[in-house]
C-alpha cells in the first residue's frame, strides 16, 4: 500500500503535468505565424511501478501520478528531405523563368517595332531605290533603314547582355548568401552538440537548422545528411560544404561580361573543384549566365552574319551610280560590331555592271533575297519555345512544392482550434487535480481533527 | 484513423495560392483583352509566333510589291498613252505623204507647205519621243540624261536596256519600251529618219515618196507591235496586283486568326474568371474568420 500522502503527491504532478501542457500549449499559439516553427506536443507518461521489479518486494500502489517524459517537434525528417529537394527545383525553375520572360519582353515580336519590322523595312527600302534609281532620297531612306536595323540589332544584343550583367551581379550576392547561412550553419552545429550533451531541450535550435538547410537547399540545392547528434553536413555537387563546425566557402572567378564570357567563363568552385549545380537558384543563373543567353547571342550572331553575307555579296555584283562595283555594305560579322559602311547615297551599288547609269536590276534582286530573315525567325521561335517550357515546368513544380508544403504544414503547422481544445483539457486537468486535492485534504482534515475525539 | 490535419495557415496558404492564380488569369485575359492580341510575347505560342512572323514578313513584301506595280502603271500607262498620241501623227505624216505623191498636179508651194508641215510633225514626235516620267525618259532605257533621243538630229542617246519590276515574289516584268524597240525597224529603219526623208523627198524627189511610205508603214507597224506587247504586260502586272490583293486580304485574315483576340471568347473568359476570383475571395473571407475561440466563452 502507499502513503497516506501519496494522493497528495499525485495531484501534485497532475498540476505539474497540466502547467507544462498549458505551456506547450500557450507557446505553440504564440508561434502559429512563425516561419520554420514546428508544433509541439507534450507526451504524458504515467508514472508507476518499476518497470524491473525488485526480488523479495512488491509495488502495491494504484499509480503515482503523471510525468511529462518529453516534448516532441513534431516533424518528419523524411518531409524534411523531400521539402529540400522540391524547393532547390522550385526556385531552379522559378529563378530561369523570370530571368527568361522579362528578356522576352524586350524582344518585340511578333510585331512591327522588332528587327524583323526593321528588316522588312530595310528590303522594302531597296525595292524603293530601284524604282527610282536616280533619287537621291530613295537612297538616302536606304542607308537611314539600314542603320535602323543595325541599331535594332544592337539594342536586342544589349538586352541580352544586360540581363546577362544582372545575373552575374546576382550570382555574386547569392554566393556570398550561400557562404553567410553555411557559417551561420556550422556554428549551429556547435550550439546543437552542446545542447545534445547537456541535455537542454534543443527545439528553437533544430527550427532554425531545418530552415537554414532549406535556405541551403534553396540557393544549391544541397543535400544534407542529418548526424546521430541532431547536427547536419552539408554537401553541394558532391563537395562538403558544411562539416560539422566548419563551412567551406564558395568562390567565384570569372568574366563580368557578356563579351568576356567565351573567354573566360564564370566559374563556381567549391573546395578548389569548379561546380555546375543543376538546382537550385545558383544552378539557375549558372545556367543562364553559361547556356541560355549567350546562346540567344550566338544565335543572334549567326543571322547577323548570314544577313551581311547575303548583303555584302550581292552589293558586290553591282555597281554604284559611278560605276564602281560595290564596295561591303555591311562590316562586322557578330551583333554588337555590325555597323552600315556605306554614308554616302550615290555609293548604293543599285546597277548591274554596263547596264546604263540608272539600271537597278541589282536592288531589285537584293530586295527578293531573305537576308537571314528565316534565321532570325527560327531563333525567336526556339527561344519562345524554351521559355514557354521552363514556364511550364515551373507552374507544374510549384504545385508539387506546394503540395509538400502542405503536408509539412499539415504535420508540424499549429491549427489553433487544437491548441484551444488542448489548453482546455488541460485547464480541466488541472482543475480536477486541485479537487483530487482538496477531497484529500478534506479527507486528511477529517482523520486529523476530527478522529479520536471519543471521551474528549 | 488517418485524416488529414488543416490548420489555419495552411487555409492562409492555399487562399492565397488560389486568389493569386485567380489574379493572374485575370491578368491574362485583361492584358490579351486591352492589346487586342493572343500573342503578345513568343512565348504565349511559339508555333503562332514563327506563323505570325511569316505572315507579316509576307504583307510586308506584298505592300511593297503593291507599290512596285503602282508605279510600274504608272509609267506604262504614260508609255502607252505617248505612243498612242505618237501613232496619231505617224497617220498625220502618212496622209500627207500620201497626199504629196498621188497628185501630180501640186505646185512647188504646196510641196513646200506639205514638207514644213512633215517637218513640224517629226519635231513634235521628237518632242514625244523624249516624254518623262519623274524625270526619267520613258523611251530611253536606263539612261541617266534627260533625252532618249537628240532634239535635232533624232538619234538615239539613250541606253538600249530593260528596266523591270517586281510585282511578286520571283516575278519581275518589264516595264519599258526603249526607243529603238518602239521606232526601229529590224533593217535599222527608225521613225525620225523616215520622217527627215520623207521631208526632203517631198520637195526635191516626189517619185522617193511611195518607197518612204512603205519604210514609215514599217515604222507604224513596229510602233503597233510595241504597243500590244506593252498592253500584254500591263494586263500581267495588273492581275498580278489584283492577285496581290487577294494574297494580302487573305493573309490579313490568316495574322488576326492567329494574332488577335476573339473577343467574345474573351470577355466570355473573364466574365468566368471574374466569377471564380470572387467566389474564392468570398470563401477566404468566411473560411479564414471564424476559429473556435468566437465559441468558447
């Protein structure tokens, strides 16, 4: 049998018990809007015999009363995972996506303001020459639609660079993000393996270790290995990035240039090994900065050069209203060097060679020629067709990661409702554990003051 | 028993997913509804945009061949009204020619009179022979001067080439006559000399006159022949416009089909996307007010 106190001492860890839960309680509601906050629940245990009985003695009690064994986050580390993988490829997508469609918008077409308006402009303007060979105006409107498409040109190669600057200037901030959160991560490492030998409750800390491993996964696309001792490694395109206390960080070398690019690429290493990530928001603009826009300017280069080809060589078969055979209309060969060599009219090569001074069989052929047009056009396409696709991707990865969202949100969110009915039942809890105490006291009262008093 | 646990910032969450996406195809449809356009960025439909590019390259071509035809008319129609007038006094100069061989019985005066007045007549075709057209004379080729033919000695100065349009893709028509063609005969003949001859016969050799007026028969026969060949390819260049016509019209149609909005489906399309954003604000503002502490007291 147990103590005559013994009620009291289980009331007693009743109200203790009912305190903490009121607490976890109190506390969860009070981080409902934390980011990275994870619920917590407090397991009760009631506490009783031992669980290795003793020889020669036996427990008789009826329960000792209630004991919090522990407070659980509750969390899943598989989620964890599976969360960082679908927001490295969330924002892989999302970062391309955006970069892509703002530089699309620069593109004007399909339209009449684009190069391809400019170059139907500029093969009109050399069927207006040969039907009046002689006027200096029509000529004059030549030369001035030619450097209209020259500059249209320009200005897309300078949209192209311009967003490709961007990127680089954002490839600089992420990386140095990236190495900021890595050793913020290694000393939270530190603070996770102190907390775990001594023993205090390490919750706040593991909050913060699971959103800066997201943040990580996010930028890198990291994997993370979670240790024995609740700490993480981290490790990016198979290089460790963080290891226990320490983080090894990121650098970056190369161009700052579009034009300097082919020459002396950007390069992400690690640890001394150069990186190409595939995810995240640094694989991204990786990918921007070495595939996506220098290929658009390469594509670019190439109708440049086939629309001067096909310019030079015919202007070459004609002769000038001098007579002279016609000299390269067009110098340069790539989109940004590509410049109008002809200034003066009369140098227009509009004749065939001893065909009488007006003669304009030569612009009348030029004016049927495609000057690249068909390059151009199969340019704008593919590329309309790439950003089309990373949009699509995204849509569809956003919703995946949505949805991993909400099973994580549906396992570790607080739902205040919950909370309400646990501060409820714990307050009842409590209640009943001062009326266990008062009918105890009530009881011990009775034995007490008002036994034996036979004869008095 | 496994159901799934919502809490309330998951409500949060997904209202505000759902109210965005709602915006967004708002967004869309508004900005296709105030462009007027389905495609406003190549990639709202790659396969439209390279479509959309060819067509427009395509009217762009088609507006300036329109043009070449106007102003390959343009210059036929006054070739062709020049030598109109032209065969006019050819007929004036063979009455008279005629008149001054078949009577014996005019006098020195009136041979006289008849030869000033054939004189005056190839003056006048020299006059039409140099007609311009913006500054370019019709019958001189591709010459850069001013003349096709020499105001007094009547010989050709201008260059004997071709100048065409193109009126279509690949089709390039000729649209002048040069003066050699118009006024030469095979032999070399030409209509300025016959007239000379015909002038100085008339008062020096009047038997001459009946060899001069099969020589400017010749001449008016090449003159008609020119003519009708001029006429053949004024009739291509005009069902080559008119064709233009068609072409452009069709491809215009083609460019909105793929280009422009419908816009009853479109406004169809917002009216519906109205409805959705503001069932789903409505459900937002119901779902995310109430909790369980408006019931405990």
């Amino acid at each position: 049998m147990s103590g005559t106190f013994s009620s009291l001492s289980t009331a007693l860890s009743a109200l203790r018990y009912n305190r903490v839960a009121m607490d976890v309680a109190s506390g969860n509601i009070a981080n409902a809007g934390t980011d990275g906050y994870a619920r917590r629940t407090v397991i009760g245990q009631a506490t009783g015999a031992p669980s290795t009985p003793a020889l020669w003695s036996r427990w008789e009690g009826a329960g000792d009363g209630v004991e919090a064994s522990r407070i659980d986050r509750m969390v899943d580390p598989l989620l964890d995972a599976r969360s960082r993988t679908e927001h490295a490829a969330s924002s892989y997508l999302d970062t391309r996506a955006a970069s892509l469609s703002r530089f699309e918008t620069t593109l004007g077409e399909p339209g009449d303001n684009g190069i391809s308006g400019a170059l139907a402009d500029f093969k009109a303007g050399w069927y207006d020459v040969a039907n009046n060979p002689g006027d200096p105006a029509a000529r004059t409107q030549l030369l001035a639609r030619a450097r209209t498409l020259q500059a249209s040109i320009a200005q897309q190669a300078q949209s192209v660079s311009t967003e490709w600057s961007d990127q680089r200037t954002r490839l600089d901030a992420l990386v140095e993000q990236v190495n900021q959160t890595a050793s913020d991560l290694g000393s939270l490492n530190k603070a996770l393996r102190v907390a775990n030998l001594a023993g205090t409750d390490a919750g706040t800390l593991l909050d913060q270790r699971d959103q800066l491993t997201l943040k990580l996964a996010e930028l890198t696309g990291a994997k993370v290995t979670v240790n024995a001792d609740t700490t993480v490694d981290v490790k990016v395109g198979g290089q460790a990035l963080v290891s226990g206390n320490t983080a090894t960080p990121m650098s970056l070398s190369g161009a700052s240039d579009l034009s300097a690019q082919a020459s002396n690429p950007v390069t992400l290493s690690l640890g001394g090994s150069p990186l190409t990530l595939s995810s995240g928001e640094i694989g991204a603009t990786q990918t921007l900065l070495g595939q996506n826009l220098p290929d658009y300017l390469d594509g670019l280069d190439g109708f440049v050069s086939q629309l001067v080809t096909e310019v030079n060589t015919q202007h070459a078969k004609g002769v000038d209203l001098g007579g002279n055979p016609g000299t390269d209309f067009f110098t340069g060969t790539t989109a940004t060097s590509l410049q109008v060599a002809i200034t003066d009219p009369s140098a227009v090569a509009a004749a065939a060679p001893g065909q009488g001074a007006l003669d304009a069989t030569n612009a009348d052929a030029m004016g049927g020629l495609d000057l690249g047009a068909p390059d151009y056009r199969s340019l704008v396409t593919g590329f309309g067709v790439t950003v089309a696709s990373v949009q699509r991707l995204a849509g569809n990865q956003d919703v995946l990661t949505a949805q991993v969202d909400s099973s994580r949100e549906s396992l570790s969110g607080v739902s205040i409702d919950e909370e309400m009915v646990h501060l409820l039942a714990a307050q009842r809890g409590y209640e009943g554990a001062a009326r266990v105490l008062t009918t105890v006291d009530s009881m011990l009262d009775t034995l007490i003051n008002r036994t034996g008093l036979v004869g008095r | 028993m496994s159901t799934l646990r919502v809490t309330q910032r998951m409500m949060v969450n997904s209202s505000l997913t759902a109210l965005q996406l709602g915006m967004g195809r708002l967004a869309q449809t508004q900005e296709q509804l105030s462009t007027g356009r389905l495609i406003n960025k190549p990639s709202d439909s790659p396969t439209g945009t390279n479509e959309a590019m060819r067509i427009r390259a395509q009217l762009a071509a088609d507006t300036q061949h329109s043009r070449n035809a106007q102003d390959a008319l343009s210059w036929m129609g006054q070739t062709d009204s020049t030598l109109q007038s032209m065969l006019d006094d050819v007929h004036r100069a063979r009455d008279l020619i005629l008149q001054g061989s078949s009577t014996g019985s005019n006098g020195p005066d009136a041979r006289n009179a008849l030869a000033t007045e054939l004189t005056q007549i190839r003056k006048s075709l020299l006059g039409l022979a140099n007609t311009q057209h913006l500054g370019r004379p019709i019958f001189g080729g591709t010459t850069g001067g001013t003349d096709a033919y020499d105001k007094t000695t009547g010989v050709f100065v201008g260059e004997d080439f071709g100048v065409s349009r193109t009126v279509k893709d690949g089709v390039s028509v000729r649209i002048n006559v040069t003066g050699p063609e118009a006024f030469s005969t095979a032999s070399g003949d030409d209509l300025f000399t016959v007239l000379g001859d015909a002038a100085t016969n008339m008062t020096s050799d009047p038997t001459a006159l009946s060899g001069t007026l099969d020589r400017l028969d010749a001449v008016a026969s090449q003159m008609k022949s020119a003519l009708a060949d001029l006429g053949t390819r004024y009739g291509r260049i005009q069902s080559a416009t008119s064709s233009l016509q068609d072409a452009s019209l069709n491809n215009q149609n083609r460019l909105s089909e793929v280009e422009n909005v419908d816009i009853a489906k479109a406004v169809l399309d917002l009216q519906m996307q109205q409805v959705a954003y503001q069932a789903s604000l409505g459900a937002t503002a119901r779902v995310l007010q109430p909790s369980l502490m408006d019931f405990l007291r």
